[in-house]
C-alpha cells in the first residue's frame, strides 16, 4: 500500500523547470512533485534530463527558468550546502563521503562535537553509534569508512543526510552495486524514512525494483515531462512505452537478415560466465557470420555483458571455450590476444586519444597486439592508416590531423578502423550509431551487415530498437542485468522486444542464447 496518496501535503514542487547547454536543451518546461512521505521514482533513457534536473534541483546547476517551492516556501539554491540547509540532500551510487575517515568522522563531518576547541572522540563515537542504530545498523563507527561495503557507506551517507534535517532525499543509483540482501535493507530504510514524512526521489533503471518500492513515477524524454502516474496504475508495458517513445504496434525497421546456410562452430561460447553484483550468469554462444544484438532499457546489463566478454571485468563464474578449447579472459589484453575487438559506448571517454592523429589512433591497438618489441614503421602504419581511411570513408581523409577535430561519426569509424586492422574474429560494439547524424548513422549499419556476410562475429549493443532489429540474427533481451530472452529470425521484431523487456518473471533457465 503506497505511503502517500494525493491528499498528502506537497514538500516539494518543481515548475517550468528549463535548462541548455548552447543549443542543446536538456530540459524544457519540466514539472515535478514530491509528496511528504513518498517514494517517486524518476525514470528515462540517456540524456532524458534526470541528472540535470537533479543538479537544478540541488543547485549544482543555475536553471534559465523555473521555480521550486519547498514546503511552500520558494527556494532558490546555489550549490549543493544551499539545498542541504533548506532540507535537500543527494546521495549518489558513487558515496560523496571520505573513505579514510572513521564512519563517525563522515557522519559528523564539519560539525564535530568540541570542548575547549577539542574534538570529542568518545562522544563523536557514542552519538554516531546511537544515529546508526536507528538505521538498524550495528557498526564500528571509529573503522575507516572505506572497509565497509558500499550499502553501509550508503547508509552512512543517508544517516547523515537526515541528522542535517534533510526533508527531501534523493537516491540516485543506489541499488546498482548491491547485492538482493542489501538491496532489501536499504528499502527498508527507505520505508522507514518515508513514514517519518521524508520525502524520497529514487532514480534506478531496476523495473523490478521500481515496482517494489516506489508509490508514483515521473517519466522524462529527451528533455521533456512525458507523464506522472501512480505507481499501481501504470503497467510495465505502458512505462517502457513512456520511457522509449513507441507504441507497441510499431515495427518500422525491415529486417536484413544474414543469407541462409549451415550454423558455423562457434568461434567463443560462454557457459554460466557471470560476475556477482555485476551481471546474472549467462550462456551465449557467438558465431562466424552471424550479428547477434543485445538490447533492453539502459541499466539493463549490455555494457555488462560486453565488458566482461572483452575482459575490461572479469568474471568469477563459468567458463570459456574459443574454437573449442578452453580459455581464459582476464584482462583486455587476453581478449585482443585471441582476437577480440571493442568499440565502448563513450567513444570521447574510453575510446579515441582526442590529441593524436587519426594515423596513430587507427594503429594503437595492431600495436599493442604485437608488442614494443616489434614496432610497426611509419610507412607501415601510413599504408595501414589510409587503407582504412578510404575503406570506411573517414572525413577528411587526413591521416594526420587530430582525431578530436573529427566528428563524432567519423571518431565512430577511426575506432573501428582501430579494430578491424588487427583482423579480429569477434567484433564488440557497443551502441555504435550514438551521437553520430544521420548519413553516418547509415554507413555504419551498413558496415556491420557488410562485416558479417565477410564472416566476421559481431556482437552489437543498441538501444535503438528500429535499428537493431534490421541486422540481427540473433537478439538477446536483457533486463535487470539479466539475459532474460532470446528472439530469432522472425520473432526479432519491436513488440517481441517490448514485451520481453516489460515481462514480470522470472530468468529464463535454459540460459539466454543457446
């Protein structure tokens, strides 16, 4: 049964809420309500305008219009101390607190009790001990916060928010790296806090969760306020609809499936490969020729999954077999060493060196592949680097201009060029058509159909549906870090996907992709 309900007192009231960056308008004319006692969770895609809102909210960010009213009382903070004394606080997935201090430092950090200009240690101890204690937490306050786990840093985080006088907590992520134990001891604080008439904002891409603990849910899109619905009356398939833009009955994309012939040996197969915390033990099986997508809402595990096949995390379930032969996946390096590839989501991040030239980021990886004790030559790496250049179309073909001053749909191909000169037999990408426009959008698509009719494996993350759909053989859908489905041929469609990742059960058994 919810806590709050409609007749509930507001404690905060967000209104016409705006906020760009240059051209790109993050939010526009967003509403948002908090009742005392709530838990509201906050849901959208990337680039929804959560995050942003948020930092409007806490006054990490100035907004360029809007007003928020806290207890009926209009507030305007200008940093994050401003919304903590007006009785607002944020706690991140990432702790903001100091791990080589005592938990009871953390907690009374700024605010130690003194005599004569002396802390009290023993009385700092004893208070933190008793401020814990109603969180149901039994801890040595005087360790380093840093050897607990992150569920009781986040709980110390919380703890300290609320002996501030925070009236309004806002979660964000905070389930994504705790186990189902913990994940239930922080709801349980969370039911706790909200019965005190705390007001809670829980952002999490967890449906499962969502459901469990929140009583209303405010969906953003793309900058914009898509609705607020009870959490009771708002089917899984309705919200997926909210959050990603569609209708069920849509199914634009025209599948352009692989050409008829015998399943190949599979080049990599993965048997219960899984990392607790991280991703639910999975089986797939990826073979030559063949493009398998993996897809579901953000949050869902595909990045998860690629990361731990390319060794960037590494596993500590099940096992691997490459060409049928047992190996091991322990760091990127193996991976490259038996021939894998990866392209990451955050290109700019993890992905191009922006100061060198396209020349030296396209050899980067052959290099690493062969060792410094066999360098590759500048003429070799000018044949290697223009031969990619004029295969994918890189613009401006100028091997030695700065990659940074590319765009970003020409980054995307330098990075696959990167990959395709060590000639790999398993291609990752993840979200490879993200941020690029429209004509590159295009080339890239129908690069990687061209790459698996050459026989190449590919693996590819895509949120979007319309697209994912027209180049896959295989489709694996995930959902709360789990591979929950396996679609094929002419069950790869839009609302098989929808329906899958909206679906209220439980993993399939059989595992995801066999």
């Amino acid at each position: 049964m919810p806590l709050s309900s409609d007749t509930t007192p507001v404690l905060l009231e967000v209104r016409g809420l705006s906020k760009s960056f240059g051209p790109l308008q993050a939010l526009q004319n967003v509403d948002f309500t908090l009742r005392a006692g709530e838990i509201h969770a906050l849901l959208g895609e990337n680039g929804a305008g959560k995050s942003t809102l948020i930092k409007l909210v806490t006054g990490v960010l100035p907004c360029d219009a809007g007003t928020f009213r806290l207890g009926g009382v209009e507030i305007a903070p200008r940093s994050a101390s401003d919304a903590l004394q007006a009785g607002i606080a944020t706690v991140y997935q990432e702790v903001n607190l100091l791990p080589n201090l005592s938990v009871a430092q953390n907690l009374f950090l700024g605010r130690q009790p003194t005599r004569f200009g002396v802390v009290r240690q023993g009385e700092m101890r004893r208070r933190a001990t008793a401020l814990l204690a109603d969180f149901g937490l039994d801890v040595d306050v005087g360790a380093p916060l840093g050897s607990f786990s992150v569920a009781v840093q986040q709980i110390t985080a919380i703890a300290r928010a609320i002996d501030l006088s925070a009236r309004v907590l806002i979660l964000d992520e905070p389930t994504a790296s705790l186990d189902r134990h913990e994940v239930e001891i922080l709801f349980r604080i969370m039911r706790q806090l909200a019965r005190r008439d705390i007001g809670i904002v829980f952002i999490s891409h967890f449906l499962d969760q969502i459901y469990e603990i929140s009583d209303r849910i405010t969906v953003l899109r793309n900058g914009r306020l898509i609705g607020e619905r009870p959490t009771a009356d708002l089917p899984r398939l309705e919200l997926i609809r909210m959050m990603l833009g569609r209708e069920l009955a849509e199914a634009t994309g025209v599948r352009i499936a692989a050409s008829a012939q015998a399943p190949r040996a599979p080049c990599a197969s993965f048997e219960g490969y899984g990392k607790a915390g991280y991703i639910t033990p999975f089986d797939l099986d990826l073979r030559p020729g063949e493009v398998v997508g993996l897809t579901g809402l953000l949050g869902s595990g595909r990045t998860e999954t690629v990361r731990l096949i390319f060794g960037a995390e590494r596993a500590d379930r099940g096992h691997i077999e490459i060409d049928g032969a047992p190996a091991r996946l322990g760091s990127p390096r193996d991976a490259i060493r038996h021939g894998f590839g990866y392209c990451p989501e955050d290109r700019k991040t993890d992905g191009i060196i922006p100061d060198l030239t396209v020349r030296e980021n396209i050899v980067l990886a052959l290099q690493a592949k062969r060792g410094l004790r066999r360098p590759l030559a500048r003429r070799e790496q000018d044949e290697i680097a223009m031969r990619f250049i004029k295969l994918l179309d890189v613009r401006p073909p100028d091997s030695e201009r700065p990659v940074g001053l590319l765009s970003g749909g020409n980054q995307q191909k330098v990075l696959l060029a990167r990959w395709l000169a060590t000639a790999p037999r398993l291609l990752l990408l993840d979200e490879p058509t993200r941020g690029i426009d429209v004509g590159a959008h295009a080339e890239i698509v129908r690069l990687v159909r061209e790459l698996r009719d050459e026989g190449l494996s590919l693996l590819v993350v895509s949120s979007e549906l319309d697209e994912i759909v027209t180049y896959s053989d295989r489709l694996i859908v995930l959902r709360d870090r789990a591979h929950v489905d396996e679609l094929r041929g002419e069950e790869i469609a839009v609302p098989r996907i929808l329906a899958a990742i909206a679906a209220d059960g439980e993993v399939r058994t059989r595992g995801a992709a066999r």
